[in-house]
C-alpha cells in the first residue's frame, strides 16, 4: 500500500507524546513479561515477536479479547517501569490494538508463521512453539 502523506500528517497531529520506539532490552523486557502473563493465567501462547513500535502475539485464551490485549499491555506496562525502561505516566501504546480471531488450526498455524518468519529480526525475543 502506497504512504499516504496527508494521512500520516493527520495521524501526526493527533499525536500527545513522540512515539514510542523499543530498544532491544525493553523488547526483551515486553517480551518476557507477556510470556509471564500467559503462564500465569494459563494462556497458550503460540508466538511472539516484540518489533520496536509494535507486538504480535498469538494466544489460545478463554478470556475476551479486549481484556487479553489490556492485560498485556499493562503487564508489558509494569514490567518497563519496574525495569526503569519507562516513565511513570508515560503512555507506551496506542489505545486500542488490532486484533483478529482465528477460526480453525489452520489459521493459528498461518498466524504463526507471519509472527516467527516475515517480521525480520528476532531481537528482543522471539517464541515459538514449544519455547
């Protein structure tokens, strides 16, 4: 898709802080603390891949998704500050997230392989099945 620059001045504009951009140890530090979370309330979680200005993850969880998304944005939250990775009051995501349902084992499969192979380097910790 081609940039659309009237688009992105209007995105700018909306813009309260400079965007958040990952150094590879808060990467890590997001990374961990998701994969922390899916333990401790005994979500699957199938892959992970903390970009720098983004997170995918898929995840076989009971939970509605909202209430998936908002969990790991405040565990990710919580594990950067106490890390000293990000300021007290400082926003660190968008407000909301984009989510998708996945249907069959096909799709999770599909998923997977989009998260673990074609979003380049695995800095700040990638995992896959089994990890």
């Amino acid at each position: 898709m081609p940039v659309n620059p009237a688009r992105q001045r209007f995105e700018r504009e909306l813009l309260t802080q400079e965007p958040v951009l990952f150094s590879e140890e808060q990467r890590r530090t997001v990374a961990r603390a998701i994969a922390g979370v899916c333990e401790h309330r005994a979500w699957r979680l199938h892959a992970l891949n903390v970009r720098t200005n983004h997170v995918h993850v898929v995840v076989t969880s009971e939970a509605p998704i909202d209430q998936v998304l908002n969990t790991f944005k405040a565990y990710a939250t919580r594990g950067l500050r106490e890390s000293g990775l990000a300021r007290s009051g400082a926003r660190t995501w968008a407000r909301h997230g984009s989510t998708r349902f996945l249907r069959d084992e096909q799709d999770v499969i599909d998923a997977v392989s989009y998260v673990l192979d074609y979003q380049g380097d695995d800095l700040g910790g990638t995992i896959g099945p089994g990890e």
